[in-house]
C-alpha cells in the first residue's frame, strides 16, 4: 500500500469521526427543540386548570356569604322578638328583608357560577388528554433520540480505535504531518487528499494545476507502483495533496 492509499483510509477514517462528532452535537440540540414542543400543551392545561380553581373559588365565596347572610339574619329575628316599639320592629324587617334578598342574590350567583364547572371540568380533561398524548409521543421521539447517541457514540468509539490503526500504517512522518496540518485547517484543508482529474485539475480547490504538477504527481503513482518513496506534491492554490 502506498503512502497515498494509506492517507486515503485514513481520510475516510476522520470522515466517519467528523460525521459523528457533528451528530452528537446535533442530537441533544433536537431533543430539546421536541421538548420544548411540550410547553404549548402544558400552558393550556395549565390554564384551564386556572379557570376551573377560578369558578370552584367564586362558588365557595358566594357559599360562604350566603351562610353569613343567614346568620345575620337570624341574629336579626332573634333580636327582633325582644324590641319594645313596633318602629323599631319594622325596621329590623326592613333589614331582614334586605338580607333576605342578599341570600337570594349570592344562592343564585353561586348557582349559576355551579353551572359553569361542568364545561370548565371537561375543559382540563380534555387539555390533559391532549397534554399526555403530545408526552407520549414526545418520551417516544426522546429515547428515539437517546438510542440514536447511543449508536453514534459507539460509532466514535469504534472509528477512533480504527483511526489509530490507519495512522499507524502511514509510514511517512512527513506525509503525516502535512496532512495533519491540512486537517487543522478545517474545510479550508479539507480533504486533504484529493485526485488530480485527468485534465489536471484539483479536485479540492478546482483550480487548473500546470503540466509540471500532472506529471509530478504520475511520476509519483510510478514510483508508488514500483514500491518506491513518494513525494508530497500539493495543489499551487489550496495546498492539498494531490494523486492519480
Ligand atoms: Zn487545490
């Protein structure tokens, strides 16, 4: 195997890392964007739960004015049978008859406020049916997601022991710290090992290389072929490494 064919395994290598390195840093991006999907459900059922503690409480209230309204008023008829005066009786069944019609009031308010629980009741259930569901299918999604790091990180782990093993066999210092440096340039570098087309062209940068560089890089493949030493014979613009 030449230096070449060697890099070329190793470039693959170091692909499969990059895809799984981006994956993981992607993952746990879009499981939080699928949790975060949850908020809308939880904010309905959070306020229809609202609506209905509302109503519970204004029946309370209304209940316990009318209790307090029959305690006046009892007060007021028990008061009423010592009185001296009828003046003074007739007003105390001014009064009594005022707090009657306060009573009636706060019964027919907390009556029809009862009315109002039976929608609102099926309102939560009906929010809290929708906010399970929407769970459900998230908790699905998430362990979809969570197995999916799983698998990738065994991925990395298996094409990082196999990425020990290609560098190995690259058994040129040089080539090898040439196409280190390449790699630490990020997409300016990258690959690093790109094919001269047949018309002389870099396949990385596109950029037309002179005869000179065409036939460095066969007399490298013939050298290659013969078990020879090769040479780094790198693209005039982008600097890659370039074969045939
Ligand atoms: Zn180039």
């Amino acid at each position: 195997m030449s230096v070449i064919e060697a890099l070329l395994d190793l470039q693959d290598v170091d692909n499969r890392i990059t895809e799984c390195e981006a994956e993981l840093k992607e993952l746990p991006a879009r499981k939080a964007q699928e949790n975060a999907t949850l908020n809308g459900a939880s904010e309905d059922l959070k306020a229809a739960k609202a609506t209905l503690l509302q109503f519970e409480q204004r029946v309370k209230e209304y209940e316990s004015t009318a209790k307090e309204l029959k305690d006046k008023r009892d007060d007021l008829k028990r008061g009423q049978i010592s009185l001296k005066t009828q003046k003074e009786y007739v007003q105390f069944s001014i009064q009594i008859d005022q707090v009657e019609h306060d009573i009636e009031t706060a019964e027919n308010n907390a009556r029809a406020t009862m009315d109002e629980l039976p929608g609102a009741e099926a309102r939560v259930l009906k929010a809290q049916e929708a906010y399970d569901a929407k769970k459900g299918e998230i908790e699905a999604c998430c362990a979809e997601f969570d197995k999916r790091i799983a698998e990738v990180k065994a991925e990395l782990a298996e094409a990082n022991a196999d990425r020990a093993e290609k560098a190995k066999a690259v058994d040129d210092p040089q080539f090898m710290l040439y196409y280190e440096r390449l790699r630490s340039r990020g997409s300016l570098g990258w690959p690093a090992v790109v094919a001269l087309t047949p018309d002389g062209v870099c396949d990385g940068c596109h950029l037309q290389q002179p005869p000179s560089v065409s036939q460095l890089v066969d007399q490298n493949a013939k050298n290659a072929a013969k078990g020879g030493k090769m040479r780094i014979i790198a693209c005039n613009m982008c600097g890659r490494m370039l074969y045939r």
